[in-house]
C-alpha cells in the first residue's frame, strides 16, 4: 500500500481515489469496484466511509447500483469539483494542459439593460468588464467576456488579469462564490471573435452563459464564454431518481 493511501481515511479521499482510477481507465467500464473490505483494508477505515463514498458514485452515474453484487464501473466521464466548473485555469490544470491568458479590454463601464438584468442592478450603475482571449498550451480555446458589478469588479481592477484566474483572485479577496447556473448553446463569431480566435466570422462556437451568485442568491458575475468546438466538449451523467447537472431548456 502506498504513502497515498496509509492513515485512516474520511469518504471524500475514498471518493477522490475512485474517481481517479476510473477517469484514467485503470478502472474501465464493465469492471468491478473493488469491495467493501478490500477498501476498508486499503484505506483502514469502517464500512461507514466507504459506504457513503460508493453512494456518491453512484449518484453520480459512474458505478452500478450493486443490489447483492458487486458494482461495477459505468461510465468515466469525470467528475469536476466546483471551482474548476468556474475556472478555466483550474480546468486546464485538472486535464494536464498549461492555461494562459491575452487581456483584450478591461474597463469600468456603465451597465447596459441586459447587464443590469443579469446582475439584478439598475441600468447605468457601475460595472467592471472584461474581455480575454484564453489559451491551453498556447492554443487559443475560448473567448472570454466577464463583467462584475463595481463592489466585485474592483478585486479586479486591482489585479494584472494576464496574470492567472479572475477566479482564484475573486476567493482569495474574499467574496463569497457560492453557487453558479451555466446555459450551454452555440452562435456564430462576430467580427470580434473571428478575430481573435482566428476563424471565419458565422463559423460555428460552443457559447457558455454563467451567473455566480452570493450565498444569499445575489448576483455577482455574469459571463459569455465562447469555444472553439473541435477543443472542448462537455458531459453530463443522468441517473433515474438522482438529481442532475444538466438540464434541457426551450429555446428562443
């Protein structure tokens, strides 16, 4: 047994190592899970913690129910904690690719109507916008265009943003990230985008919409994200009487 996994161990390290033997396929589909007492063993723990950590996988969709038999793996799409479904430098870094960064704009603006509508502030108060060209391994990936209203886009005025996250700079200013919705679709580039993505303007790019929100449900950060499709794909799992990640809306 490796240094790794010596000591007692809560369900979440359980979970964690799960999960990293499925995405890297040493655990594959159709495989069985090791049992309760091989983990208990492994991680010198009771049936308690790995009980709940089987639960979570199994809510989440990547192993069988078990139901008498062992469980098996179903699916390796891996799981992404929160803050790298928030941040693209943090995504970079859970897929082993460098991030980086080109600032286009950053400027203090007066809100527009569809600002102010996403951000619950009234038309004409300050905002911070940002608008960013963003790389993994010096390849550009996605177009970025954030905007805060003033009392959070001020951690970002203070900040070099070619420097690293927005994000990363955001929590350790303290400001309360709490939850976060994501609308998933596709447009054509603008002139702006094919411009700095280097693409013909109408050509096709995966657009994600996000509002972060305070714990309270306030409004704090509203961003237009938009892929090149042949370098980003997104997954979700769906279990029958589990909640899910992904929801389908009507269109426009």
């Amino acid at each position: 047994m490796t240094s790794s996994v010596r000591g007692t161990q809560t369900y979440a390290g359980i979970v964690t190592f799960l999960r990293r033997e499925i995405a890297s396929g040493r655990l594959g589909p159709g495989q069985t899970v090791p049992s309760e007492s091989e983990l208990c063993t492994r991680f010198e723990t009771s049936r308690g913690p790995v009980r709940q950590a089987l639960g979570i996988l199994r809510d989440e969709g990547l192993i069988s129910s078990g139901r008498g038999r062992r469980s098996v793996v179903l699916e390796t799409v891996p799981v992404q904690p929160f803050d790298v479904a928030l941040s693209f430098t943090q995504w970079c870094r859970e897929v082993g690719m460098e991030p980086g960064q080109r600032t286009e704009t950053m400027t203090r603006a007066w809100a527009t109507q569809a600002q102010a509508d996403s951000l619950e502030i009234d038309p004409g108060d300050p905002v911070v916008e940002l608008l960013r060209l963003r790389f993994a391994d010096d390849l550009p990936i996605m177009l970025e265009r954030l905007c805060y209203p003033f009392e959070v886009g001020r951690h970002v005025l203070s900040f070099d943003p070619d420097s690293g996250s927005v994000y990363e700079r955001l929590v350790a200013s303290g400001v309360d990230i709490h939850h976060a919705t994501r609308i998933l679709d596709a447009v054509a580039a603008d002139e702006d985008d094919a411009r700095l993505l280097g693409i013909e303007p109408g050509a096709p790019l995966m657009r994600l919409r996000r509002r972060a929100f305070t714990i309270d449900g306030r409004p704090i950060e509203w961003s237009d994200d938009r892929y090149l499709p042949r370098h980003a794909q997104f997954a979700s799992t769906t279990v029958r009487g589990a909640a899910n990640g992904l929801s389908m809306l009507k269109g426009l």
